[in-house]
C-alpha cells in the first residue's frame, strides 16, 4: 500500500479539481440556459440583453470547463501513480504530452437480451467519458444483435480511445462487469442480473511516415 502521506495530497487536488470540474460545468449550463431563454421571438428586451451578455461570457466558460476536465485527469493520474507507487506518472506509449491510447473490447455475458443492451450502455459510458476529458474515440467494431423493446441489442462493441493518460486511467477496466436492473424487456418488473466482459489493452501511439522514433 502506497503511504498515507504520498497519497493524502493527491486525493485533495483530485478532489479540489473535481470541485472545480463541477463549479464550472455548472456555470456553463447556467449561461447557456439564459442563452436559450433569451433567444427567439417575442422575447423582452431585458432576457434579449442577458442573454446577449450570457453568450459573451459562454466561450470563457466553455474553456474552464475543458480545462477543468484536463485538471481532473492529470489529478487522477496522480492518484493512480501513487498507488502503483509509479512516481513518474509515466506510462510506457505516452507521448511528451502523456497522450496515451487504449483499445477496449466489450462483450456481452450471461443475461440474454439485457446483457447486449448493457454493452450498449458501456459503450456509450466510454464514449461519454471521452467527451468529457477531451480524449477522441473510435468505434472500430461492433456486432448488431438486433433490437427489442426499442433497444439495440450489442453482442461486442470495440473502442479506440486516445487522450491524456487513457491508457492509465482504463488500464483497471478488464474483467466482467455486472448490473442488476429491471430491463426494459421485462414485462414483471423483477430485477435480473446481466454481465459483460471488458478487456482493455494500451497500444502503441501511430506515428507519421520518417518521424523519430
């Protein structure tokens, strides 16, 4: 186990930059909402003029938010790295940048219909985390198993993810993931329990044509 005193500070500025994280993300959404009440006709010349000071401030505010996300990610890269006992915070693969990427591969287990929904959500649960840290993500593959209920069904999906310390971060994913739930296929309302199983495996960085290695 890692000592108290080298993990107590990094767990701080993880939480503080969560705290900011969300500080700003509400503020985005704050000035985002006067945008939209403001905006369209037969709107008074009051929420007209808030929400023309709202939109100057959104860029700024859209800015601290992405720069949160970035502050959340080096925080939880800290975190990781005193666990591990790795005070470096390096990983092999990572550019100057520490811009890393992983490749998961979800697939459905026990549970039928719902477990290939819950690849879905997985995928989707990845895909948005990507969004929010400012990573970009690649669907390399995916395998329909049709629908029901309105709800696509997924045998196994496959992700390329790449940004700032993905590979780290998602290194700890594999193994089988459960969710017990009512699924929407379920007409009784009894709560079943479905898995999916995730591997995670960093790979190597793409590099142009004639660049160092």
């Amino acid at each position: 186990a890692p000592p108290r005193a080298a993990l107590a500070p990094r767990i701080k500025r993880l939480r503080a930059a969560v705290d900011r994280a969300a500080r700003a993300e509400r503020e985005l959404a704050d000035l985002r909402e006067i945008v939209a009440a403001g905006s369209g006709e037969g709107k008074g010349r009051e929420a007209r003029e808030m929400a023309e000071l709202a939109r100057e401030e959104e860029g700024d505010a859209s800015e601290e938010e992405e720069d949160a996300g970035r502050e959340v990610v080096e925080a939880m890269v800290g975190v990781v790295g005193a666990v591990r006992g790795d005070e470096s915070e390096s990983a092999e693969g990572e550019d100057e940048n520490g811009v890393d990427a992983v490749v998961v591969e979800i697939k459905a287990g026990t549970g039928g219909s719902e477990a290939m929904i819950f690849v879905g959500d997985l995928m989707a649960m990845y895909r948005g985390l990507a969004q929010r840290l400012g990573w970009r993500a690649e669907i390399l593959e995916t395998n329909d198993g049709g629908d029901e209920s309105g709800k696509s069904l997924l045998r196994n999906a496959v992700l390329r993810l790449e940004g700032r310390a993905a590979a780290r971060l998602l290194r700890f994913e594999g193994g089988v993931h459960r969710v017990q739930r009512v699924p929407v296929t379920e007409s009784s309302g009894r709560v079943h329990t479905s898995t999916a199983s995730v591997v995670s495996l960093p790979v190597a960085l793409s590099r142009p044509k004639n660049s160092p290695p």
